[in-house]
C-alpha cells in the first residue's frame, strides 16, 4: 500500500471511529455532516477499490478477502462496536450509509451479517478480533436443528457464528470452509455446526432472554440487508437509464419513448420512499422505541425486497435480450436481488408475522 493511500485509510478510520448517534427528531431524516462524510468516505473507496470486475472475480464464492482487509484498514467491521474493544461507537444510522454505498456495487465481502452478530460478540473472547475485521461474525437466521445452522449467510466465510441451539444462543468459533453450495447470489452461504467447540463455544444467553436477542439479531440482518438493497435497487436503476440513452432503435434513444421513461420514473418514488423507511428505522433502533424500531426493520426489509425485485426485472427488460447474457451487468444486480433476501426465507411468511405482531395472530380479534 503506497503513502497517499496509506494516509487516505488512516483518516477513514479516524472518521469512522468519530462516528456518533446525535440526538435528533424523528422527523430530520436528513443525514448530519457527520453522515455525510462518513457516506462520501465509503463511496469513493468502493468506487475505487471495487470496480464490477472485482464482483464478477469473486465468483462464485462470493468474497474478496482484499477487500475485506481493506475495509477493516478503514475501521468499518468494527464501526458499530464500542470503543473499549477497539470499535468506532458509531449507531445503525451510519451503518446503513455505508451499506448502501456497499450495495451499490454489490460489494462480495460480508458486511450486513458481521455488523448483526459482531456487537453480540463484545464480551466474547473475540471482541477485539470482530472489531478489527480479523474474525470475520455471521449469524445464523433460523434456529439450529439437531445442532446445524443451515444456510447462514457468510458462514462460509466466517470464524464465529452466533445461532440459537435450542433453548442458548451460542457463538461458536470453528475454521470457516471457504466453500460455498451453489446459489444464484453468488452469496458465501454455509452450513455450520454449532455444537463443535474445537475453537470455542460460548453462550451468550438461555430461555427467553436468548430467543429476545435472536428475534433482535433477525431485524438487525433485516435493517441491514434493507440499506444494501436500496443501494442496489438504485444503482440498477442509473444502469437502466444509461442503456436506455445508449441504446438507438427507429433512429432515435429507446430512451426518447414515454412508455420507456415512464417504466423507469415509476421507480423513483418507491425507491426514495424506502430509503427514507430504512433510515427512520435506524433511528428507531439508536434512539427510539424498540419494538416500534423492530416493525420498522422488518417493514424496510419486505419494501426493500420488494423494490429490488421490480427495479431489476424492469432494468433487464430495458436491456431487452442482452439483459440475460453474463457480459452485462445488470443480471449480477438482477440474481443478487433475488438472493439476497431469500437467505431469510420465503418474504410472505415474514409479511405473516410482521402482521401477527401488529394486529395479533388470526382468529385473535
């Protein structure tokens, strides 16, 4: 690493660890100074430091370990974790800025999942480790059956999980695989033991108070997840626009076509709307109610869901049939859209309790 790039990392991470929640209204949803920066930071690093040719190298694991190493230079695994084991103290309304410059380029490095399990791992012996990016945390989304945790999202990349084992959620350390089964995503999914303590088990919780910090683990992944398909959805969006401009058919820009600039200005509104839901959700989650901040969560994370789904089907269908060949980008941002959020599994059984825990179960009213 040359000199200026060096000293460009080390006041990243002074910025990074500068990081602090304000006290604001719910109302100002508008990023602080402090926001601002931190979200300028992030964009030009993955603008320089994860070209789409990095995605497409990382395939189809899914993970760039350069990348990675070069985000905790910055400070970022550790941005949310508190400062007496080397975090930056910063709240969820940072996090989802660097999420969503992170989405924007479809960053293969596991960041949503860290920043959920990371903070459960502070009076762990790994701590230290999970704020400096060295241990890399995933968290297991469903309980653990029979003591395997199916599927979770960066376990193939991970050296700690935290999952719920029947009535304890655990952490447990164990030797990532680096081996993931294949999946459109391209995601780092793994199953994991978590009952094998070879590099260390440790309980975090038991009975009622464990299955309340899962349930709160779940809506981080969710807030999180949120933010990176917003980036997604958006930069999928500028993708279509510029094809559209490029692309000539009867002597003129398909993009000169109302029915075409309609199909795309549809997708402004949502796509804003969400954004704005995303963060007042992290704002719930810093300063605001807690259960009102967990619907939120889960609300953003459907929409988000929901909007990158539409923004990238219309996106491929403007590209027309180059919209399905792998030298166009659009179908990395089309396949993660749909991989990413199914790793919770299917978004009508979380629409189900999202409504179960508003106006109770069926047949309770």
């Amino acid at each position: 690493m040359d000199r200026s790039t060096t000293r460009g990392y080390l006041c990243a991470r002074r910025l990074v660890r500068a990081a602090r929640c304000e006290r604001r209204s719910p109302v100002d949803l508008e990023p602080t100074e402090d926001q601002k920066a931190v979200r300028a930071v992030f964009s030009q690093f993955f603008t320089d430091r994860c070209p789409i040719s990095a995605v497409r190298a990382a395939e189809p694991l899914g993970f760039a370990a350069d990348l990675w190493h070069r985000l905790a230079a910055m400070g970022a695994p550790g941005m949310a974790l508190p400062e007496r084991v080397g975090g930056g103290g910063a709240g969820r309304s940072h996090l989802i800025l660097l999420l969503h410059e992170a989405g924007r380029v479809l960053a293969p490095v596991p960041l949503s999942g860290h920043l959920a399990a990371s903070p459960l791992l502070v009076d762990t012996p790994w701590g230290a480790e999970a704020a400096e990016g060295t241990v890399i945390a995933a968290p297991a989304l469903r309980p653990a059956v029979d003591g395997l945790a199916r599927l979770v999202p960066g376990g193939a990349v991970a050296h700690v999980v935290v999952a719920l084992d029947e009535d304890e959620l655990v952490a447990v350390r164990g030797e990532p695989p680096m081996t993931a089964p294949v999946n459109h995503a391209c995601a780092p999914l793994a199953d994991r033991y978590v009952r094998d303590d070879l590099g260390g088990r440790v309980v975090l919780a038991t009975g009622e108070e464990a299955a309340r910090r899962f349930a709160a683990l779940r809506r981080e992944w969710q807030l999180y997840t949120a933010a990176t398909l917003v980036g997604l959805a958006e930069r999928a969006l500028e993708l279509a626009v510029a094809y559209t401009l490029e692309r000539e058919q009867f002597g003129k820009p398909i993009g000169a076509f109302q029915a075409v600039q309609q199909g795309l200005a549809d997708l402004v509104g949502p796509l804003d709307g969400i954004r704005l839901l995303t963060a007042r959700a992290a704002w719930g989650a810093d300063e605001g109610d807690p259960a009102e901040a967990g619907r939120l969560a889960v609300m953003a994370y459907l929409a988000a869901t929901e909007a990158a789904r539409a923004t990238t089907y219309r996106a491929v269908h403007f590209h027309g049939g180059y919209g399905v060949t792998l030298e166009y980008d659009i179908q990395l941002y089309f396949r993660r859209a749909r991989g990413w959020p199914l790793v919770l599994g299917d978004p009508d059984e979380e629409y189900q309790r999202l409504a179960d825990d508003l106006f109770g179960p069926v047949g309770s009213i």
